[in-house]
DNA sequence: ACGGCAAGGATTTTT
DNA sequence: TCCTTGCCGT
C-alpha cells in the first residue's frame, strides 16, 4: 500500500461501486489487483472466498495466485478464487452439472477435436471445401459467443448458407451431448445461459462472488463480458483492468468495445488511469505514444516514464531476410559484450511464427543459446494426444472422438473394417461406441476374432478405469502406459530412434505433470484423476520445475506471444509494409490492430529497442520487394537512428504517411 | 500398412 | 520455396 502511487491508490480503495482502471503497459496493473485483493480481504471485511479474480491465461492466474498467497499469506487466501474465464466456466459447470443434464466426468474437447468432429459431420453434405469448414468453425463459435443455441440460430439464418451452418451447429451440439462432451466456448456460454435464465442459481453464484476483479478486460468477448454482468448483478461490486491500446485478439472475438459498454451499462462507473510507466525509457515511451496516437480513442491516455530518456531507437536495415538475421546476431553478440548483458536479457519479436526459423538458424550457426515460445503446442504432439485420448476414455468412455484416437493405437488389429462394423452397431442403437462394445449383439455382428480383439481392450479399460477411480491412480495409469507398450510403439513409429526417445521424454513429462496434479501441493488441492484431464485440455498445468527460466537463453517469440512481457533489450523484427501491419490486415483494412500490436512490441522494451527490416524478401518462392512499415515512418522521426544502409524513407511516402495520418484523423473527426 | 508423389496453402492462436 | 495433406500404388 505504502509503495502505491496516487492513481494506483485511487484504483485499489475504490470499492462501493464499478470501477474500469485504464492499465497502460507498465504501470503496474497486477499490483493494483494484488492490493486490491489484500485491500478487500483487510479493510472491506470481504471474506476471501467471496472474492474472485478472473485472467485469460493460466499462466497469469498462476502469477496472482503466487504473488497473492505472498502477500496474505495462506491462510488469509484460502478460499479466493483465481482463476481464468475458463476455469471459471469449468467450476461452475461442475457444481451445476445437474441442472444442465450433464453426466459427471464429461470430456472436454480442444480446437482440434472440435474441428476433427465437424469435419467429419460435413463429410457427408456438399461442404468440400476446406474454406467453408473453417467458416462453419467460425459461425458455430460466433453463435456461442453470443450465446445463440441452434434452435435460436436456425429461426435467424438470412441465406440458405448460413441455414445449413446452423443445421450443422444443431448436428454438432448433438453429437457433443452424445459424447457427454464440451468444447472450450461451452465453459462461458452455458455457465452465462445458466445464470441468466435460473433465478436460484443466479443468486446463489452472486453470493457466492461479491466482488469480481477482471484482468485484460479488452480481451473480453460479448458472452464472457455477460458473464461478468450476470455474476456482479445490481450491486455492480467489481474492478476491471483493461488497456485498450492492447486489444490485438479482436480476430479471436475479443470486443474491445466492451469498455466503452461497461460505461453505458453501468453509468456510476468509476474510472481511473494509470498513466505511470516504470518499464521503458522515455524516448520509448514517447515513440510508442505518438505511435498510438494514430489510432482513435475513447479514452485518453499517454504514459509518462519515469526513467531516464534513454538510447536513440535504431532501424537496422538488411538486403533479405538472411541478412536480416545475420545483422540481428551481430549486433546482438557486440551489444551483449559491451553491455556485459545476458542472452536471456534480449528478445526477438516478430509478426509470425514462420520467420523465426531463419533466426533460429542464425542463433545455432553462432553457438547462441535460445528459446523459442509458442509455436507447436505441447499438446499438439501426437504423443500427447495419444495419452491424453486414453485418459479421456477412461474417464469418460463415451469420449467416441478419444476412443477412435486410440483403439488402434498402438495397433491391436482393431482396423477401419471392425471399427465400421461397431460403428453401425452403435449408430442402430444410439449409443457410444465404446458402449457397442458391450452390446449383447455385439458379437453376433462381428466376426469372432475381431469381436474378441475388441472385447478384450474395452474389457481392459473398464478394469483399469475402475481401478482409477477407486483409488490407486496411479498404479493404474503406470499399468496402462506399460500395457499398450506405448515406448515399443513411439521406437515402430518414429523415424530415428532419437526422435523416438524425445517423443517418450514428452511422455514422461506429461505423466510427471500428471502425478504432480494428482498429489497437489502447497497451493494446489490434490485432483482427481478426472479434475487432471479437463485442466490438461485447458493446458493449466503445474509449474515445472524451474531449470529452464533460469537458463540465460535469447527470447524469440510472436508479437502476440510477447504481450506482459518486458525485456531490456528488444529487436523488433520485420518491419515492412506487408508484414507488420501484415497484408491480411491492410486488405481487410484493420491497420488499428496492426499498430496495436506494434504498439504491443514497442512497450515490452526497457531500455533499447531496435527495428529490423528487408528490402527484398522471399515469399511462396519469389523474390519481393519490401517498402519500410509506415508504423516506422509514423513514428518520431528525430529519436530514430536509421542505419546507413540506403533504405531511408524517400520524400515520397513520408507524404503519403502524412495522407493517411490526415485521413485517420478525419475519420476520427468524424465518428 | 506404409512410402512416394502431387497438390495446395502459407497471420496472430490466451482457452 | 517449403511444409503439410491426401491419394495411390505396392
């Protein structure tokens, strides 16, 4: 509290009533919360399981939670629920599960499974085309962002396009219900249903949360954003953080205009700006204000810093993108010797995740350790999936999408021909596969050895789920991972037994974060095995042990990627036109994303920042040219360094960058 | 069941 | 260009 600065001040004791804090980077959102929590729990008399924070990653939950259990210590915290939109989603589905016709032990399916379900549903239609699945995926997930059921979607399709999409949306829900399933946009849309039409539940869950904190309130889309509506009712006791400037996931439903919503909504709502930065130098701060400032607001808002001005921000230019790449090392390794800095102290951003190859092979050629985070998921390994297929079908056998991923995986002489057969058992009947199974016409149907084969794996798993779920764990999960000789399988399968021994290394990973889970920890409640699976498909595991934070390795990471992030020094890389405000974007004018999201990359660096851009690039296998990103031309000219290297901006399009400046503004003159 | 080859696609991706 | 996907042949 003592260390609080007058805005922040404001924003942590101001409890009677909605309260929207302008959070702009650095300025010390997370502790206001933190106090806040603290504030509530020590001042206001809240208890702390009637306080609720809300993130959109595990990654930031996990960091309050910590940072929070520090400062209150355990037993004060007990109770306060932290957690993100999903986990919350997940909760609530969980104690209500009855009321929404919900067998317990329901599986939750990731974007691919989804994906691979309504894929399979179009098989059938006329729906060839790749581009129009991805639309229906698109629909169905606007439909439930907007919390619109298919009976709902159905009566309001405009064109015979959008009334098969919803007949397909009815088609999928069903098949989900049949799986005893969920997807990841269900855990808001049904717990927020719920709320708004149940008046019992309703009052119960507002009891249960009397005050809400929400992180990253930009990032919030129309269902979530009622969901935090229906969960603080009239009293309207919450704060939410949000920054505007760094809404860059409006592609992924997110509606920045909920904060100018939540003013209309709730009038008394109380605003504070923290316009304090203690992240970056001063001419980075200026550099990013002046930048943004081509964007319209709603809010006004300009950050002050509070260090010193700081080194000019250079633009290092490069012929192609290996050039590029070598100029990046270079200047990285002689800056690092001159600055005695670490690896781990420079980051390399960029706009997609295929330029970081070309990085990444210019950091190997000069022995500089690195790391590159996102990119293939964890969970995306085919490894991962296999094992997780398993534990779904354990723990909720009706999982149609699991159990095809590994009947035959390892292979057990379960092929398509037998598992056609138990599918037209299981279609006649109505009943899941894994259910066929143990039909009593299920052995008249299929040939005696097939029949066999089957029986003796669905008899199997029966036994070891049982065995999961009645107490050793496990045991039962080490039986089943020796039972499918899945290390036998990764050596038949992989092509070098290096690979192969890295796949099980996944395999082991996962089954040490498994065993974590199960056993709990100071912080963590110990999970049942079926707790363990659905949080693994919201990849909220436990930290792993540490060893690779500590390691001094250079960043490489998507812009998006970088956001909360800080670094001392920062190269930005690829700034052309076409690439960072990124051509999809300009075709679908929504350069405003664009800049927030160099905006984004700006504001992660503490000390130095650095551009990067080519004159000429490959792509799809010709040779580009590329014109400097007009983020840098609107940028102010006298705090950057051009380097020599004959790329300087011609007259002619710091003109046209001045058009479309006086553009921008007309339009926001105008709106 | 698996390797070979042609065609197609190539932002971002918190859960 | 270079990766993934899917189809076809053995």
């Amino acid at each position: 509290m003592m260390k609080l600065n007058p805005a922040q001040q404001q924003a942590v004791t101001y409890v009677s009533g909605p309260c929207l804090v302008l959070a702009g980077a650095g300025s010390g959102k997370t502790r206001v919360i933190i106090n806040k929590i603290a504030y509530l729990i020590q001042q206001c008399g809240y208890k702390a399981r009637h306080i609720a924070a809300v993130t959109f990653t595990n990654k930031a939950a996990r960091e309050m939670r910590e940072r929070v259990a520090g400062s209150l210590g355990k037993a004060e915290a007990r109770g306060l629920r932290i957690s993100t939109f999903h986990t919350l989603g997940l909760d609530m589905i969980r104690a209500e599960h009855k009321v929404l016709g919900l067998k317990p032990g329901f599986s939750l399916f990731d974007d691919q499974d989804s994906l691979a379900l309504l894929k399979e549903l179009t098989e059938a239609e006329l729906l060839e085309d790749k581009d129009q699945l991805q639309q229906l995926v698109k629909r169905i997930s606007d439909w439930k962002n907007d919390l619109m059921l298919p009976a709902q979607a159905i009566a309001s399709a405009r064109d015979a396009q959008e009334a098969l999409q919803a007949q397909l949306y009815q088609r999928y829900r069903e098949h989900m219900t049949a799986y005893n399933a969920l997807d990841f946009d269900d855990l808001i849309m049904l717990p927020t249903l719920l709320l708004a039409n149940d008046e019992e539940v309703r009052t119960r869950w507002q009891s249960r949360i009397r005050y809400l904190l929400v992180d990253e309130y930009q990032d919030t889309n129309t269902s979530q954003y009622q969901l935090v509506k229906l969960l603080v009712g009239e009293r309207a006791r919450f704060t939410v953080v949000g920054d505007d400037d760094q809404s860059i996931y409006s592609w992924r439903g997110a509606k920045p205009q909920n904060l100018v919503l939540l003013g209309k909504d709730f009038p008394q709502l109380e605003l504070v700006k923290l316009e304090e930065n203690y992240r970056s130098s001063g001419r980075i701060l200026k550099a990013a204000n002046i930048l943004i400032a081509n964007n319209p607001h709603v809010y006004e808002k300009r950050l002050r810093s509070n260090l010193g001005y700081g080194e000019p921000i250079r633009v290092v230019s490069a012929n192609n993108e290996d050039h590029e790449a070598e100029r990046v090392v270079a200047n990285l390794v002689r800056h690092k010797f001159m600055n005695h800095a670490n690896f781990k102290d420079y980051a390399i951003l960029y706009r997609g995740n295929h330029q970081a190859r070309i990085f990444e092979k210019a950091l190997m050629a000069n022995r500089i350790p690195y790391k590159i985070s996102g990119g293939t998921s964890f969970f995306s390994r085919s490894e991962i999936k296999d094992i997780m297929a398993y534990l779904r079908v354990l723990v909720n056998p009706d999982d149609d999408n699991a159990f095809l991923r590994i009947c035959n995986v390892p292979k057990r002489g379960m092929g398509p021909a037998t598992l056609e057969k138990i599918g037209r058992l299981a279609n006649s009947k109505q009943i899941s596969l894994f259910a066929a199974c143990f039909d009593p016409d299920f052995e008249r149907q299929l040939p005696p050895q097939a029949a066999e084969t089957a029986m003796i794996f669905t008899r199997w798993l029966v036994e070891l789920g049982d065995r999961a779920v009645r107490g050793d764990t496990l045991e039962a999960l080490k039986e089943m991972i020796r039972g499918i000789n899945y290390e036998d399988h990764l050596y038949d399968t992989s092509p070098s037994p290096k690979a192969a021994e890295m796949r099980m290394k996944n395999v082991s990973e996962l089954y040490r974060w498994i065993t974590d889970m199960l056993d709990g920890d100071e912080l963590e409640e110990p999970m049942t095995l079926e707790q363990v699976v659905t949080r693994l498909t919201l990849r909220d595991m436990m930290e792993r042990s540490s060893d690779e934070d500590e390691a001094d390795q250079v960043q490489m990471m998507t812009l998006h990627a970088s956001k909360g992030l800080e670094f001392p020094y920062v190269f930005l890389v690829g700034a052309e036109e076409g690439l960072l405000p990124h051509q999809s974007s300009l075709d679908e004018g929504n350069v405003e994303e664009e800049r927030r999201l160099a905006y984004v990359g700006i504001t992660r660096a503490q000390r130095e920042l650095i551009f990067t851009l080519c004159k000429e690039r490959r792509q799809y296998g010709e040779q580009i040219k590329c014109e400097p990103s007009r983020f840098l031309l609107e940028l102010p000219q006298d705090d950057l360094e051009w380097e020599a290297r004959k790329a300087k901006p011609s007259a002619e399009q710091r003109q046209q960058s001045g058009k479309t400046n006086i553009a921008m503004l007309r339009a926001m003159l105008n709106k």
